[in-house]
C-alpha cells in the first residue's frame, strides 16, 4: 500500500526497510512485527482515536497535512504494530494489571474516599496487583535491559506515532477528570461550603490552565507544525504523577534526616537552641537556607528535568532510542505501547519549552492538591480563600523554573554546535531559585499570634517534679488566659505560672508542688519559690493573620510537631517574667520581611518571561533558517546559487 486518496494532497507511504538498514533475524528482535488492525485500507480508518468529537481537541497525526511528513517519513510503517517475543507474551497481562492496580490505589486511597469498606476493598486489591503484577512487570524489563542485547532498530508503529505526537485521549480524559472532580467536590461539600469548595478546587489548577492555554495556542499559531494538546497533556500527568510524587518521598528522607541531625536548626525548624527568646544566628540561617537548597532545589528540580530526557527532536532518534531498542517492545495496545508512550517528539525549540511549561504545571496542580488541602480548615474558618491563593503564584513559578531548564536544553538540542552542558545552566540557576525560594518562605514565617512559646527544663527533686524556665531549654508553649497582645507579643493579663499534666486529670490543690524560674545558670543556682500546681484549659484552635502566611506551612507543622513529640508539660504564661516566653513569635526575627520571598519568585517569573519571549523567538528563528538552508542544499546536491526566501 503505497498511496491513499483522502480528497487532499495527503498520501501514505509504507516504506518496506529502514534506509540504510540490514535484515536482521527474528531472533535478534525485541518485538515481533503484525500486521496493524486500524492500518488504511479503502479509506482512513482510526478505531479509538475518538474521531467522531476529538477535532476540536487537537488534528489527527494520520489526517492532518501538518503532519504527513511524519507519515510519510522512512522510518515510520503505519501498516505494522509489534508484539512482545514468545519469551515476553505475559508482559502485556501482566502490564494491564498493574496499570489497573495503580489506578485503584491513585484514585481511591483519599482519606475522604477510604471511609467506605467498599473503597478500602479496592484499593487493598489495587495494591496488591500493583505490587506483585508491577513488580514482576518492571524486573523483566530492568533485566532485558540489562542482559539482553540491543536489539536492531525498526520501524515505528501507527500507535508508537501516535503516542508520540500526543494521543487526543489524554486530552479526553484530562477534561473528563477536571469536571468530574469539580462535580465530586460540589456534592461531597456542606451545604453553606459549596463555593468554598469549588474556589479551593479551581484554586489548586487555575495557575497551570490560565499559564498552559494562551502558551499553547501561541506556539500553535506561529509553529510550523500543529501541537496537539495531548503532547502538552502528557507531560503534565508525568511532571505530576512521577516527578511530584517521587519528589515527595525524597523530600520526606532528606528533611528528616536533617531534622535527626541538628533538631534546633535544620531547613523546617531553623529556630536556634535558644529560640524564640533569641533569633537564629545568621550561621543557623545559612545551613537551612543550603538544606533547602540540598532538599527541594535539587531533588524536585531534578525530578522535572527528568521528565523532559522524554523528548527527542526526530523520528530516526526515536526510532534508535533505548526505549525502543533495549526494552521489550508492545505496540498492540492503542492506550499504552511499550515502551513506545515514554517518547514525545518535540518538533522545535518553542515544543520544547511548552513541554516543560507542561511538566512543571503538573508538578504544581498536584502539590498544590497537598497544599489547599491542609489550608482548607484556615479557609472555611473564616470563609476567605486568601490564605490558599497564593498557591496560584506557586504554580506559576514552578511553571517558570521548568520553563527556564527546558530553554536551556531547547538550545542544546537544536543548536548548530553540540553543547550538552549548556542544558544544565537553567537546571543549576533554578536549583539555586528553587531552594532559596522556599528557604526565604521559612524565615520570613510568623507563628500564630495567639500561641506562646518559652523554654524549659524539668528535673526531679525531692520525689517532685522540678521545672524551670530556661534559654537553653526544651521549647515548650504556654498559654494566656486573657488572650494577647498584638503590639507587645505578650498575654493582656498574666497568669500565675503553672504546669499541664500530659494526662487530662483533675488536680487538688495539696496534690503537688511545681518550681518555675527563669534561669540561664545551673540548676542548682537556681532560686525555688513554690507554686500550686493545677489544670490548664486547652488551647484554642489557632488563627493566622496575614495571608502569606499559606506559603510557610512545613515550619509551622514542624514546630507543632516538635512540641508534641517533645515531654515538656505545658505551662501558663509566667507572671513575673515577660522575658520568659514571646507569643506569635517570627521564626527568624531580623528577617527583613515577607517581600524577599515575593522579589525572588517574581524575578524568577521575570527571567523566564525575557528567556521566553526575546531568547525563544531569536532561537526559533535560528533553527528554521538552518533547516530551509539544509533542504535547500538537499534539492540542489550541485551547488547551485539558490535565491533564499
């Protein structure tokens, strides 16, 4: 089958060998070659390519002109699809288990959803199909890719293009998803918190949508060749699934390790031995602003880059990729080809750029999913979405710093001479941005001005419980009955000092003797006045003032955290000895203020923008022009002048 009439100058051409390429035997393959059940016959025929709505999604790589010389290119057989070898043919069940496993444990292990014996059923049998069906699946391959030869390239399948320029079903189910989560949260919602709810879910992906669309239909209306959505969609699910997801768990491991090393100041606590009577040394500041820099910086902006080594600049590159070449290779399956649906095609430096706009979208919507959803309390208690709005600015900027890299890598590959380290200038500058950024968040945090925080150290005396106030102490939180002070941080009326007991117990009068003194010397120094010792009433539930302040949530859990893991008792505020505790404490007190985070995010977005908008055009322009002088000189092998448009 040579040609096809499609009523435009559009044709198919099904070449029989790849150019240049030997016959090599079938035992050398790491796919069998088949006939293609959606292969043209009288006519295009695109069996689950949702052609019926999915023009307004995106063209279609097999009817679009935009892309007929990808069709009709050499290293493409639209006639064909592959098959694992003999030795592979349970890989395929084996794959759609596993993928049916994640789906179950991805979609239904939500602590809202996990409430319903039904849901814990399926997501337990998700688990374990995804951890014993994923696991085997995933050993075969790392060991093909290990042991087995590489396997001579071959032609690219009708699917493995199609997953390549982007399949108009991600497109589908990302809109389906978008709306049936919106519907999910209008119905689950209380009554009065229904707009709450929605605002909250709008929230956690307005930043990626208002970003992504204007992006995309810009690239698409002065490319050369037509985009189509699902490319954009597909590096969206891998910067969220993969890269937030993988990020997280190495974020938990190097933050608790930091946490384990030095507990007084690491990169979510960087509050000093003697805080918050005294601020942080700068030397303190120093060490948590590198391990942030260690700890998000490099792992989440690493897990973003890695997404973009998807992309490749030519079919022939796809065609020898190790994806293709080292792995044992599927195609029959149209929604996931092995391992074919790992490679996008980027077609030019602009493509490039919009697929890591893309990632870092992804990235973005899903911590921000993490983020509005500890924010919600703070939201529905004083009805304002102001707290969770400035997860909007987040996303842009991760938006901005994935953007940064993929104009760095745009330039490697597609600039004239070879440079692979020019794709690490934005990696390192956005490492640096990145984890300078959230280190600023942490240090210009305040605590809640209505929780009261002192330092301690309890002792036994005389079969009684000695505790003192101390600057070297244990960090403890006391309480004030009258409230607080705004202006001088301390309680309106103070309170006579006592101690909570760690159990809710009533206690008498006569029961027990408590000391509390300020003391910086030896304990044996120290003056003993004797107090009654009775109940604390608990806390009340905390108020943040100042939006910002939904930026900063890791330093006010980890010192939350720290209290409660810690055995200090807790104390009323002292009377005698306002020095001896501060309400509403800053995390560092000499910090200039919440603007340095601002500045910083802004400049980041700033330098992205002039990346974008005078450095992208300049190399876009570049490429072409290479190109029609390479075609130019491909039509004309005899050297003749040439008028050039």
């Amino acid at each position: 089958l040579d040609t096809l009439n499609l009523g435009s100058p559009f044709e198919f051409h099904v070449p029989h060998r790849v150019a240049g390429g030997a016959m090599s035997s079938s035992a050398d393959l790491n796919g069998v070659p088949v006939s293609s059940p959606e292969a043209p016959q009288d006519g295009l025929r695109e069996r689950g390519s949702f052609i019926v709505f999915g023009r307004a999604l995106g063209p279609s790589p097999f009817s679009d002109p935009g892309f007929a010389h990808h069709a009709n290119s050499e290293f493409v057989d639209l006639s064909r699809e592959y098959e694992y070898p003999l030795q592979y043919r349970n890989l395929k069940g084996l794959g759609l288990i596993s993928a049916v496993g994640f789906g179950c444990v991805y979609i239904a292990g939500d602590t809202s959803v996990l409430r319903q014996p039904e849901t814990v059923l399926l997501v337990v049998v998700g688990f374990l199909a995804l951890l014993f069906a994923g696991c085997f699946f995933c050993c075969v391959n790392c060991l093909h890719f290990l042991c087995a030869p590489v396997a001579p390239p071959q032609l690219l399948s009708r699917t493995e293009l199609r997953h390549l320029l982007g399949t108009t079903a991600c497109t589908f189910w990302t809109i389906l998803l978008l709306l049936a989560g919106g519907l999910k949260h209008f119905i689950t919602a209380q009554p009065g918190e229904r707009w709450l709810e929605e605002a909250l879910f709008v929230i956690e992906s307005f930043g990626a949508i208002v970003v992504m669309v204007p992006s995309w239909y810009l690239v698409n209306r002065f490319s050369k060749e037509p985009v189509k959505a699902g490319l954009i969609m597909s590096m969206f699910w891998a910067g969220a699934i993969f890269s937030a997801e993988c990020a997280g768990v190495f974020n938990t491991l190097l933050l608790l390790i930091w946490t384990a090393a030095d507990p007084d100041c690491n990169a979510t606590m960087p509050v000093g031995p003697k805080w918050p009577m005294e601020a942080p040394s700068g030397g303190c500041v120093a060490k948590a602003n590198l391990e942030w820099v260690l700890t998000p910086g490099i792992v989440e902006e690493s897990f973003k880059f890695m997404v973009l080594l998807r992309l490749v600049t030519s079919l022939e590159e796809a065609m020898k990729s190790k994806a293709l070449t080292r792995f044992p290779r599927m195609s029959t399956i149209s929604c996931m080809p092995c391992c074919g649906w790992f490679l996008k095609f980027a077609a030019s430096p602009a493509v490039v750029v919009l697929c890591g706009m893309a990632a870092g979208a992804g990235f973005g919507s899903l911590e921000n999913v993490q983020y509005v959803a500890k924010l919600s309390g703070i939201v529905k208690a004083t009805g304002s979405i102001l707290p969770a709005s400035v997860r909007i600015f987040t996303a842009m900027l991760h938006i901005a710093m994935t953007g940064t890299c993929s104009f760095f890598l745009a330039i490697s590959l597609f600039s004239q001479r070879k440079r692979p380290f020019v794709k690490f200038i934005g990696w390192i500058m956005m490492v640096i941005g990145h984890g300078t950024y959230d280190a600023f968040c942490t240090f210009q945090a305040e605590m809640p001005m209505d929780e009261c925080f002192t330092r301690v150290e309890c002792y036994e005396e005389q079969q009684e419980e000695v505790c003192v106030f101390s600057r070297t102490g244990k960090l403890a939180e006391c309480s004030c009955k009258a409230g607080v002070d705004e202006e001088t941080r301390k309680c309106a009326s103070n309170s006579t000092a006592l101690v909570e007991s760690k159990e809710a117990r009533v206690v008498s009068l006569e029961e027990a003797k408590v000391v509390l003194e300020v003391a910086d010397t030896k304990k044996e120094a120290v003056p003993i006045h004797e107090m009654q010792f009775t109940q604390v009433t608990k806390l009340a539930t905390a108020n943040i003032s100042g939006w910002y302040h939904g930026t900063t949530p890791k330093v006010v859990d980890r010192i939350h955290a720290a209290l409660r893991a810690s055995s200090t008792p807790r104390f009323y505020c002292a009377k005698d000895s306002k020095e001896s505790y501060v309400c509403g404490p800053a995390v560092v007190e000499w910090w200039p203020g919440a603007w340095t985070s601002w500045l910083l995010g802004i400049g980041i977005i700033v330098l992205f923008c002039l990346l974008a908008c005078i450095g992208l055009p300049f190399v876009e322009r570049d490429f072409h022009s290479r190109q029609q002088q390479a075609a130019a000189e491909a039509a004309n092998p005899r050297g003749q002048v040439v008028q050039m448009a």
